[in-house]
C-alpha cells in the first residue's frame, strides 16, 4: 500500500521523520548523516529517503515550498505511513535585526495567512504551536551541542513576493523572529492527527538587513540544525 504523492510501502517510512522543503537538502541529509540509506520515493522528484542516524531509523522527506504542498506530505506520512514526530528543517527570513544569518530558530508557534487554516476553523484564528517535548529535546540538544538558538515565535505565509511596504513591520514589534512557509501548517495537522511536530529553522536571510545567502548554502550548509534534529530520534 502507498499513498497517492508517496511511492513507499508502509513500514519503509520511520516513526521520526525530518522535513525539508527542498527535496535536494533531503538527499544532503540523507547522504551525509545517515547510514544504509534507501531512497523509498521519487514521484514529483520529491525525494524521500529512510536510513540510521546512530543506530535509529530515521526518514527525510522533502515538502516542497508552501503550505499546501506541505500539508499534502505531512497528511500522507500521518495517515499512511503512521509517522509519529515530524521536525521541519528549514530557513526562514528573519525580521529581528539582531539575528545573524545561520543562526537557529526552534519555533515554538506559528502565526500564518493561510486560507486553509481560516476555512478549517470558521473564520476564527487557532494558535499552530510546536509539541512542547520536542521542543524542550531541541533546546537541550542545542546546550549539549553548544549551538545558540533563538526560541520564539515564526510567521508562515503563502506569499513570497508582496509589494505591500513595511509588510513585516506589525509582526517585528509582535515578537515574530522570522518569516517561513510550512510551520504554521505543520503544528496545526499534527495537533489535529495527535503526533509531535517541531520546526527548526536556519536564517538564510534578513529581511531587515538585506543580508542573504546563495542557494547552494541553503542546501548544503546548514549543519547545525540538521545536528539538532538527529538528535530527537
């Protein structure tokens, strides 16, 4: 049995499963930390591959970018594949101007503009927040680690390019630490479906600042939280 996005059988896919968008960084992580790797899906070029980080099965999927690609992936490893703890790693744009690029950020909620989520809930406004365990896991591994981290809130749009000016200014003065696109879907389906779920993310650019880095390093370089994310497993 195999889902309609999803090439696997069931029992190919582990319980812990890490989330990039990008299906090339799922490759990245596959290739450089895990070991016995098997690539079990390749529909869509939406690479997805389980293997062993220090004994542990562990799977790496790619997302694609945005909520509803997301969301499709995330729905099918739940309900399909019974996957049990779901950590984005990904980049997120911050709007603090004092976090630097390559800095971490362990979300714990996530504000958004999704559609989906104003039709789930009727118009009213649920607050998406990250499985408190895996969030205090992520924290503890970061110290181990000796990697800073930011902890706080993140903001998921649906919309990359906007000309609305100052668009990020009301959520800066609220707190938010930076700008992604899948979080705010993740916390909600993993809420509804009764699993964990965590985002960690890197800062590829600063929205305040300008400042940004090439996608070669967003693929490649960003090591620190992938190291913080093999160890929830």
């Amino acid at each position: 049995m195999s889902s309609i996005h999803i090439e696997a059988k069931v029992g190919d896919i582990a319980e812990t499963v890490l989330l990039p968008g990008d299906p090339l960084r799922a490759k990245y992580v596959a290739e450089t930390y895990l070991k016995d790797v098997v690539c079990y899906n390749k529909v869509r070029n939406m690479f997805g591959f389980t293997g062993y980080y220090n004994g542990k099965k562990v799977s790496v999927q790619g997302t694609g970018m945005g909520m509803g690609s997301a969301s499709i992936y995330i729905h099918e490893l739940i309900n399909t594949y019974n996957a049990k703890n779901l950590i984005r790693i990904g980049t997120c744009g911050s709007i603090q101007e004092n976090i630097n690029l390559g800095q971490v950020v362990l979300a714990m909620s996530a504000s958004g503009d999704s559609d989906a989520n104003s039709l789930y809930f009727e118009g009213m406004h649920y607050a998406a927040t990250a499985d408190f365990d895996l969030l205090l896991k992520a924290y503890e591994a970061a110290q181990k680690l000796n990697i800073k981290t930011y902890k706080g809130s993140v903001f998921s749009t649906n919309t990359f390019y906007d000309d609305i000016p100052n668009r990020w200014g009301k959520w800066q003065k609220h707190g938010i630490l930076g700008v992604e696109m899948e979080s705010q879907m993740l916390f909600t389906l993993a809420k509804r479906f009764d699993v964990k779920a965590l985002s960690i993310l890197t800062v590829s650019d600063n929205i305040v600042t300008g400042e940004s880095t090439s996608s070669k390093e967003r693929e490649q370089s960003f090591n620190d939280m992938m190291k913080i994310a093999l160890e929830l497993a």
